[in-house]
C-alpha cells in the first residue's frame, strides 16, 4: 500500500471514529435535519427565504430563521451512555444577526419554549441558550452562547456537560430568543467522557 494510501485509509478510520463517537444521529447535517425537530431547515433550503451568504449556504448545516417576537428551537432526543460528555457546537452567523432587546422576552425563558417543567430562570440578553435534559425527569442542565455579531465566520462553543442519568433517554435542544437573521449550526457534537 502506497503512503498516500495508507494516510487517507488512517484518515477515512479517524473520521469514522469520531463520528461513531458522537451520541446524537446526524450531527453534522449530511442527511439534512433527519433526527432533528423544531424550526431547523437545510442552509440549502433556506435561500429563498433568506438572503444566506455563499458561504454559509453552501457550507451544510441547520438553518434557523429568528422570529420577530417567540424564540425558536431545534432539538434531538438520544440515549447518552455517561452522566458527563463533553459538548461541541460549530456554527455561523448572517451578518444582519441581532436578538430582542425586551427584558420580557428572557424572563422565564423556558415557558418561552414550551418548557414548563423546567425550574423557571431569566436568560441573558443577546445570548442563546442549550438545554440537555432527562426524560421524565425535572433535571438537567443548560448553558448561554453569546455569539459574536457582524461576521459570518465560524464559531465554536465547547463545554463539559454533567449530572445526567448515565443510560437514560434525554434530549439536546437549541433555543434562540426573538431577533433578526439566521443561525446555521453547522454541527453539533456530544461525545460521553
């Protein structure tokens, strides 16, 4: 076997590990939002209805057109097999990406959602919020972005998650509050440590 051969051979097996790695199904976008649900469409969907730049609408991803005055979601359910994993999300924003400045649109933020259960917390204005919960149960945790404005550019959250069940079913949701502009996750990875 050739050099070159056995590189992109070691490199096929890499990318196949990590992705085998990954908790959650489709978590880089190559079958558009299969596994996903909530306000999510492909980038390649959406350019029509929103004025993407080439290189986000061509780069894959989940597009999430913000709304006026609700937040906007997208979630996958899973079955993690640790209590803690550590929490890749790479995506990008449209320069014309602002979010509300209403203080009533981040008091309560999880009934903004639909997420009653949860205890009730005010969010930080200007930042989207990542929830990972248990089913049937009232725990889990959430995390703030803060992404920065005016630059498509690629960016990246990375955090250690923990305090889950270690084999129970959960779900990974991805909340937006209201504003203007899109969010393209462009991918979104939940290895368990």
């Amino acid at each position: 076997m050739s050099k070159i051969s056995l590189a992109m051979v070691v490199l096929l097996a890499t990318l196949v590990h990590l992705e085998a790695d990954n908790v959650l199904q489709n978590g880089d976008f190559t079958d558009g939002s299969a596994h996903w649900s909530g306000d999510g469409h492909p980038s390649g969907e959406l350019t029509d209805l929103v004025a993407l730049p080439d290189s986000l609408a061509k780069g894959g991803g989940l597009a999430i057109k913000l709304k006026s005055f609700d937040w906007t979601k997208i979630s996958q359910d899973f079955t993690g097999g640790s209590s803690t994993g550590m929490l890749t999300i790479n995506f990008a924003v449209t320069p014309d990406l602002s979010f509300s400045n209403r203080p009533e649109d981040y008091k309560n933020m999880p009934d903004h959602i639909d997420y009653d259960a949860w205890k009730s917390f005010n969010s930080k204005r200007g930042e989207w919020v990542i929830f990972i919960s248990d089913f049937g149960k009232n725990r889990g945790s959430y995390y703030s972005v803060k992404p920065t404005l005016g630059t498509t550019t690629s960016q990246s959250v990375r955090m250690k998650v923990k305090g889950l069940s270690p084999s129970g079913d959960k779900t990974l949701t991805l909340a937006f509050p209201p504003g203007t502009g899109t969010i393209v996750i462009l991918s979104v990875e939940l290895t368990a440590k």
